[in-house]
C-alpha cells in the first residue's frame, strides 16, 4: 500500500481543515493586466496564502484556548486563491490542457442550469454577473475589522492589476445561533474522514484519524495527485483522479453557491403543514433535515430531539440508514438521507463514497427581524464544497441525488406493499422549471403506524442566487506555473 503522505504545506488551507472563519469576505475578481497581476501576486500574496499545515496549527491552538478556558480565543486570518477557467485561460494560455468537463463547461453556462434545475442567471444576483470572473479570494477571521482590513491590504498590493466584480462577506450566526444556519440547525457536523490527515490538531479529525461514524474517504477524492476511492472496495485505494497537467497536483476544485433562505416562509410553511398533518413542527422540520436543530439525528433520536446528543461529536454522527430501510425514523427523502445515504443505497458503499465532497460554508445575511414575516432581507448561506471531480461529486449529488424524487430506489412498502417514490430534496431539491416538489412520508410511523402522508412544497426556500467552479491551485503552481 502506498505511504501516504499529504502535502500539507503545499495545499490551501480551506480544502482539507477548513480556515477558522467567523467572518469571510468571498472577493469575486477579473484580471485586467495580466503581467503586472502575475507579479504582484508572486511577490505580495502568494506568501500569505494560508495552507493546510498552517491551518491545522491554528485549530490546535484554539483547541488549546478552550481547553484552558480563555473567553477571547486569538485572531486567525485565512487567505486563500481559486481560478475559473477563464482565468486559468487567461494565464496560462487558451491552448492550456482542459481539466474537469463541469469545470470547464462553467456554473452560469446553460447547459449546467439546465443539468441542475438551476433559476435561470437573469434571475441571479445582477452584479455577480456583470462581468468576467476570472478568481476568488477568500479572506477569513474572526472579527469583520480584521478581514475588512486584510481585504483592503491585498486590494491595496495588487494595485489595478485586477477589478473587484463582486464581493460579499459571510459571517456565523450570533450567540447561541453560532454554528447553526438560517433555518436554525446545527451545521458542519458530518464530513468525510480524510486518509492521511492523522492531526490530532483538528477537531473532527481526531488522533486515530476520524470521529465514531466517520467514514474514512481517500484523499484523491479532494486533492489531485493521491490515491482515490476504490470503485468495488469502499476501504481499498483506487486509482489517484486523473491531471491533465502534472502542476493540478495538490490542488482541488470549489464549488461555490450562493443559496439564499427565505426563512419565514420556511418558518410558516412548516407550522402551517404541522397543524394539517397534526403533528409538532419541529418534528416535521426535523424530519426534512434528517437531524433536529441541535444536530441529534432523526437515526438515533426519532422522536424528540437531544440536545446532549446533537452536541455530543463523538455520537451525533455514529449511524448508518440501511437498518432503518421502512424510512420509520428518517424519511428516505430528509436531506442529508438523501445528499449521503451511507449503507443504505443500491450500489452500496462502494459506490456512495465516490460521491462525497468536503463543505466549507458560511452563512450571510442578517438575522430576521422582528415582524419579518416576509423576506426583506437577503440571507442564506455561502455554500463551499472542495472535490477533484465536479461532475461525479457535487453535480451528482445535487443532480442525482437531491433533485431526483426516485432516489432511493428500490423501496417498497412494508408488508408487500407498492413501490415507494420517495420525493425531492425539501431543502436543496429543485424541479424541473422551479414546479412544485413533494416529500413521502413527513408523519413518522414510529414506533408503531402506517399512515401515508405525503407533503408537497409549492415553492422553494433555498433559492440559488449566484454559482461558480473554481481550481484552487497548489502553493507551487501559484509560484510557478500561474505567475
Ligand atoms: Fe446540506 N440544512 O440546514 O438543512 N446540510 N444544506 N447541503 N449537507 C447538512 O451534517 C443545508 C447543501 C450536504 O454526511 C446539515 O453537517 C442548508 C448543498 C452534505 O450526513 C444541515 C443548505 C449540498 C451534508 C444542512 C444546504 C449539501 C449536509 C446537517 C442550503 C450539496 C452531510 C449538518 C441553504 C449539494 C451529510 C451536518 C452527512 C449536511 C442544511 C446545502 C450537502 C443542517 C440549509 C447545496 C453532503
């Protein structure tokens, strides 16, 4: 078996241990002198980018922090680089060897929106659009006025090199919301176990290498240039994803979407459907997520929801779905049923775990205010996800997965009865032409029942407002062959 030994010095920090990020300002960017860009970059930012060593020592001394009970834990920026595809063209060359085919193809080109159900881009953010881009910084800390000053440091050293296209920054939610989204769940709990990453420093990857639950994922599924997954045996390498150039290694390719909320709506919708299913509506919530607000999982607290649970990390990720294949504890159609079916689809595990991705998001937008019953401001979340193959990771989850209603297949009723559509993803499925999506069985038939329910979702509350496919290259390519 082959040594492995990840580069960490030379791979950017976001991909593997996600940068310590309250705040994050996503600076959206063309370049417009290409020379000056290439040495500006060379001699004042390449030597900031935070890579995954750097990040991993920065949790640690958090890790530190906490333990020794400091209230005001140290300021960590995080910078890091990606590139579309037509930036990549445009420094290297439009002769340059083609990389992934969604990569390639782009996040606003038609035929992606059309793979994707996607709302058309004349309905995205207009700004996001208004021009080329052709790279993302992504700036990261704790507090708004360090990223705010960082931003404008690296604005300042690379001059008129480049134009600001768009920029937004996302930030955690406050007080006891911290690390739960919009809709109000616990988030960033489950992610795949990476091989190779034996830190002791990061707190889901702990010292023997992954929490109770976590499946260990080789790292070629994230970085180029290491071993991947093994199409028969989910636990033996397989063939590293191909490059087609050498200088991809260590590098990795981020999704990006801006996915906006419409959280009273959501609120609304769900008491409405509760009272008409007779049913309490943090349970009918609970079941579209999979996991209660506080991250317990429907798998292994079907009923009512435990906090000591959801915050426990060494037991709020350790199930599976296949023993649960009534869907009497977590609807076949939850969310992250549906986005990760662990052991309970058909290819078996083998062939889930071709299909993970590593996610790094971030909310944005303020909190509702009172009397907002309508949405009036814009909020959601930035989401990230980092993969070495687009198609065959994020675009099959979102494609296959959440916006196919007849994923899981197979099912049948219990007791011989007829076969089982179990619906769209309630919060990131999307139908064809934005129609009208339906999930079965929202009202549990545990511990005992077999009412049929169904409850159909006229509109969406996750709303895709702005996407991107970016490589972020490794610390040498940016010093070599990019610049
Ligand atoms: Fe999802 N949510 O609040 O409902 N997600 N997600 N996601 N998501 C997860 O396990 C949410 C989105 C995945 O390993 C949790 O960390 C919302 C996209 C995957 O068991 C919650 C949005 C995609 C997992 C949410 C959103 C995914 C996951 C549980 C958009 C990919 C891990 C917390 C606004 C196409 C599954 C956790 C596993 C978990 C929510 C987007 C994928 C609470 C609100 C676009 C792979």
């Amino acid at each position: 078996m082959t040594q492995l030994v990840l580069d960490l010095h030379d791979i950017q920090g976001d991909i593997l241990v996600p940068l310590q990020k309250d705040v994050e300002n996503f600076l959206f960017i063309k370049i417009v002198d290409k020379i000056s860009f290439k040495d500006l970059l060379k001699n004042y930012a390449v030597g900031k980018i935070t890579n995954a060593q750097r990040a991993q020592q920065q949790e640690l001394a958090i890790e530190r922090q906490k333990e020794l009970g400091q209230r005001e834990l140290g300021e960590f920026v995080g910078l890091n680089l990606g590139f579309t595809k037509d930036g990549l063209s445009l420094l290297i060359g439009s002769q340059r060897l083609k990389f992934d085919p969604a990569f390639e193809r782009s996040a606003a080109h038609y035929q992606t929106i059309e793979l994707l159900n996607d709302p058309p881009c004349s309905t995205w953010v207009k700004k996001f659009l208004s021009d080329r881009i052709d790279g993302v910084f992504l700036l990261t800390g704790r507090h708004r006025s360090t990223v705010a000053f960082h931003s404008s440091e690296l604005l300042r050293s690379l001059g008129g090199s480049i134009k600001v296209v768009y920029s937004e920054l996302g930030n955690t939610r406050p007080g006891a919301e911290r690390g739960h989204e919009h809709f109000g769940f616990l988030d960033g709990i489950s992610q795949p176990g990476i091989r190779g990453l034996m830190a002791s420093s990061n707190r889901i990857y702990k010292s023997d290498g992954r929490l109770p639950g976590q499946d260990l994922i080789w790292p070629g599924e994230f970085v180029f240039g290491y071993p991947g997954q093994n199409r028969k045996d989910p636990h033996k390498e397989g063939p590293p994803p191909e490059m087609a150039a050498p200088w991809m290694r260590n590098g990795s390719h981020m999704v990006f979407r801006r996915l906006e909320q419409k959280v009273p709506e959501f609120r609304r919708f769900v008491r409405e459907q509760a009272a008409r299913l007779g049913m309490d509506p943090e349970l009918l919530a609970a079941r579209m997520v999979g996991r209660w607000r506080s991250g317990a999982p429907m798998e292994l607290a079907p009923q009512r929801d435990d906090p000591a649970l959801g915050g426990n990390e060494r037991r709020n990720n350790d199930f599976e779905f296949g023993d649960d294949s009534d869907q009497c504890k977590c609807p076949y159609a939850a969310h992250i049923r549906k986005v990760y079916p662990r052991d309970d689809a058909r290819g078996g595990e083998a062939e889930v775990q071709r299909h993970r991705i590593i996610r790094s998001g971030i909310p944005f937008g303020p909190e509702v205010a009172p009397g907002e019953t309508t949405t009036r401001h814009s909020r959601g979340l930035m989401f990230v996800c980092y993969q070495t193959s687009i198609e065959r990771q994020f675009e099959f989850i979102q494609r296959s997965y959440a916006n196919n209603p007849n994923f899981v297949d197979g099912k049948v009723r219990p007791g011989g009865g007829g076969r089982v559509t179990p619906g769209f993803d309630p919060i990131i499925g999307q139908a064809p032409g934005n129609g009208a999506r339906e999930i079965d069985e929202p009202y549990p038939n545990y511990p005992t029942g077999n009412r049929r329910t169904t409850l159909e979702m006229p509109k969406q509350f996750v709303e895709l407002t702005a996407a991107a496919y970016f490589f972020m290259p490794s610390i040498t390519a940016l010093r070599t062959v990019l610049t």
